[in-house]
C-alpha cells in the first residue's frame, strides 16, 4: 500500500508541477504580477493538489474502479436485461443529481429555470442515456450510428433554441455536458463498462468497454436544451464571484472544506449504498474483497476533498487574475498563454489518468498513456487558445461546434471504432474539476476586462464544451495517422517485393 501510495504522489507531482511551475514563473514577470500572499496561497494549494490527485487516484484503482467491474460482471451475469438496464438507469440519475458541479450550473440559471427542476431533469437524461449505453453494448449497436444520430438531435434542438431567441443560453449548455461526468462517476462508470462488455466477451469486448462516458455527456446537453425551450427570452443572472484572496483566507478554507465534504461524501455515499444492495442481493464478495473496498473509497474521499478544496482556494482566484491581467496587458500573450497552460492542466486532471490507465490495459498497449497524454494534452491547448479567440472577436459558439463535430463525426467512419469510443470518452474526461475551477475564472477573467461583465455567460462560458471537443477530433487523428502508417509500411514492402531482382529469388525444389 504505501509502495503504490508513493507511485501515486510521485505521478501527481509530475503532473501538477508544469502548470504550478507556469503560473509561479509569469507572477515574477510584469505580464501577470502575483502578491506574495497570492503566491503563497498558490503554492500550498499546488502542494495540496499533488496530495489530492495521489490520494483519489489510488482510491479510484482500490475502489471505483473494482466496484464497477464488480457490478457490471454480477449484473451481467445474472442474465436479466431489464434489472441490468433499471438499475444503470437509477445509478446514472442518482450519482449525478448528487454531483457538486451540477448544483453550481443550477444556480446560474436560478432566475429563469427552477434549479431543482435542471437538477433532476439533468439526472433523468444521464440516466436514459446510461441505459442506452449499456443496452448499446448487450445488442452490439455500432456507437458511431448513435453518437451521429444524437448530435444532430443536439443540433437541431440548438437551432429550436436560436429562433426563438435563447442563444445566451447555448454555452451553458453544451458546457453542462462536461459537468455531469464528474471525477466520482467517471472512474465507477467506464468500469462497469468494461466488466459488462468483458463478460459478454466477443471480438469486440475491448472496443464495447468505451462509449458510456461520451453518451452519457450527450443528456445533459440536450435536458438543457429542452428546458432552455421553456426559459428562452429570459435573463440569466450571473453575478461576477469574488474571486480575491484576503488576509482571513484559513477562515474560508475551513468552511468550504467542510461543505466540500458534505457534497463528495454525499456522491459517494448513494454509491456505497447502491453497491452495498447488490452486494447483498448478488455479488457476494469475500470480505477481504470488502476492505479493500472500503479502503479505497477513504482514499478517494480523502483526496477528492483536498483536490477540490486546493482548486477552489488557490486556482480560482489566480486563474481570475491572470485572465484579466493578461487580457489588458496583450491579446497575443493572453492566447499563447491559454495555449500552453491548455497544454499542461490536462495532466493536473484526476479522472484523465484513470482513463489512460484502463485505456492502456484494455487496449494491451496498442494505445499507450504518452500518447493518450500527448494527444489530450494537444486538444485541450487548441481548444483553450480557440475560446480566448472566441472571446476576442465576439462570435457565436456554434462556429466552433458545428463544424468541430462534424470533423469529429467524420473521422469516426475512417478510424477503428476503438479510437471511436475512446475519443468520445476522453472528451467528458478532460474537461473536469481543474478546468472549470482555473481554466473558466481565466476566461471569465479575460471577458470582464475585454467585453464587460455583462458578456461572461455569452463568450466566457462556452471554454469547457470546447475543452470536451477537441480531444474527440485529435485522438482520431492518433487512430488516422495509425492507418496511414500501417498502410505505407505495407505499400513499402509490396513494393519492395514487386521491385526485386529474380536472380535474388531462391528456387526449392
């Protein structure tokens, strides 16, 4: 335990350190000058954060990650369709109406839009579409088919909601996508994804494992929509958050770890209780089994809170500043910096290492972590760097999405549906905690000094949808590149065989 304890901090440190390292060396510059209380604040966070992401990870490989093959494999096995699919359905709403993020995106639309309402609305369409996933993988459905299918439902809701005058509230909904598939769902969801399809077996076991993620970013998205419809012509309140840090910062800190871990244990307690069901009724694991369990859901706990607590109290408040500074200081370095600090806060995201860990294994290394890493890393830099442009010149975020899932569709029918499914999955993954607690207050930041307060909900929301869709365009791009390789290594030797000399030719007789 504390051998893998030590792994887990080591590969935490080396994630959180390139994006601790940026933001600590332009406060020292005049581009974005910190306080030493900002810097002070900011490094103890960053040291949190490699505690918080070592902690969760290693509670997601003891517990989540466990618990979800467990209950896909029994759930599978007991050969009943209806129970399988009712009870994903019920797990998806529940986990997701507990999610914390969820809350904040209610609040935002309070005005307009019952919160409770979103809420419970957001949870039913995550858990329709977790049931689709799942029965996608019984029945062997092709996921392309579905995805294609979806989006242009998602689209043409859009467009509903265009004409009738509600496009302010367009970047709000496609960034819900990437709110629901939170850090706490993501790890226990593609695992009962690959105990379910491991257990059906099939040639096509490792590419059914992926996909339940990337429909399951589709329901939010389209619950939004639907309700936006009934909301369209309102005005969205979106008061501005402080986002300074006082001198009395330890009295917020413990505060808002307390409410923190209200909000991650109330998520992991509907999920302990939902496996704690099953286990009773069909699992049956060993007792050891159950400890370890229990283990690693403390860790997860444990580092979760301090993740998210670390983010809060030190990113946000610096993210806000860089954005504003650097906005008035020079466009031009505002989008290099979104570029490269897009680059590196994927790393610092918990729930992307637990996917290129599955993806690895599922895969038998055709698919490696650098280059999951690589290519993630790549997305989220361009989609950073294309919504600070965005902001910059004023347009709508359709110009992004339209033709980005168009692409992203495209390529789908020209990869091997491995990279499919996996790059639909990566694009809820990405776009987690540490992005919508640095990456969105430096958005925010940015459109204050540029555009006025007024505008945040028009072009400073908006970031996380993007961040959520480039990974599906630039993983493919992995898969495509893949195939042109092989296909010219084989062009190589035909050739090669075609152009020899017969003298070289050896005859047996």
């Amino acid at each position: 335990m504390k051998k893998a304890l030590r792994i887990k901090l080591w590969e935490a440190l080396t994630s959180v350190l390139p994006i601790a390292a940026l933001v600590l060396l332009i406060s020292f510059t005049p581009l974005a000058p910190l306080s030493w209380l900002e810097r002070a604040v900011f490094f103890v966070s960053a040291v949190l954060l490699v505690v918080g992401i070592g902690l969760f990870n290693l509670g997601a490989d003891l517990a989540m990650t466990p618990m979800g093959r467990h209950v896909g494999v029994g759930l599978t096995r007991s050969k009943k369709l209806a129970l399988l699919v009712c009870v994903c359905f019920l797990m998806g709403v529940l986990i997701t109406v507990a999610e914390p993020d969820l809350s904040v995106l209610a609040g935002q639309i309070s005005s307009v839009v019952d919160p409770t309402l979103l809420i419970v609305t957001v949870g039913v369409g995550v858990g329709i579409f977790l049931a689709l996933a799942i029965i996608r993988i019984v029945t062997h459905t092709d996921l392309t088919a579905m995805l294609l299918f979806f989006y242009m439902l998602l689209f043409a809701f859009a467009a509903l909601l265009i004409s009738s005058g509600g496009q302010a509230f367009l970047p709000l909904a496609f960034d819900s996508g990437g709110v629901t598939t939170g850090p706490i769902t993501v790890p226990f969801i593609m695992a009962l994804g690959i105990g379910i399809a491991q257990t059906l077996g099939g040639r096509n076991a490792g590419q059914n494992s992926f996909g339940l993620i990337s429909l399951c970013s589709v329901g939010p998205v389209l619950a939004v929509l639907v309700l936006s419809l009934t909301a369209a012509g309102g005005v969205i309140d979106y008061p501005i958050p402080d986002y300074s840090v006082s001198a009395n910062f330890s009295q917020a800190f413990w505060s808002l770890l307390g409410d923190t871990a209200w909000e991650v244990g109330k998520s992991l307690l509907l999920m302990i209780l939902f496996f704690a069901v099953l286990q009773i009724l069909m699992l049956h694991l060993p007792a050891q089994k159950l400890m370890q369990i229990l283990a690693g859901l403390v860790f997860a706990f444990v580092g979760l809170v301090v993740f998210l607590v670390a983010v809060s109290v030190g990113f946000m408040p610096v993210g806000y500043h860089i954005g504003v500074t650097l906005s008035a200081y020079n466009s031009k370095v505002l989008l290099a910096f979104a570029f490269i600090v897009g680059m590196v806060v994927v790393l610092a995201e918990p729930a992307v290492h637990v996917l290129n860990q599955q993806v690895e294994e599922v895969t038998d290394g055709m698919v490696s972590r650098r280059q999951m890493l690589i290519a993630l890393s790549v997305g989220v830099g361009v989609s950073i760097g294309l919504s600070i442009l965005r902001l910059l010149l004023g347009f709508s975020l359709l110009y992004y999405m339209i033709p980005g899932y168009l692409l992203a569709l495209g390529l789908s029918f020209f990869v091997p549906k491995i990279y499919t499914a996996i790059a639909f999955d990566s694009g809820g993954v990405a776009s987690g905690p540490l992005t919508s607690s640095f990456i969105l207050p430096m958005t925010i930041g940015a459109c204050v000094s540029v555009r006025g307060a007024d505008a945040v909900l028009d072009y400073a929301f908006g970031v996380v949808a993007m961040v959520a869709m480039t990974p599906l365009i630039t993983i493919q791009a992995l898969g495509f590149r893949s195939i042109l390789s092989r296909t010219m290594r084989e062009n190589a030797a035909i050739r090669k065989i075609l152009s020899a000399d017969d003298a070289q030719i050896i005859y047996f007789k």
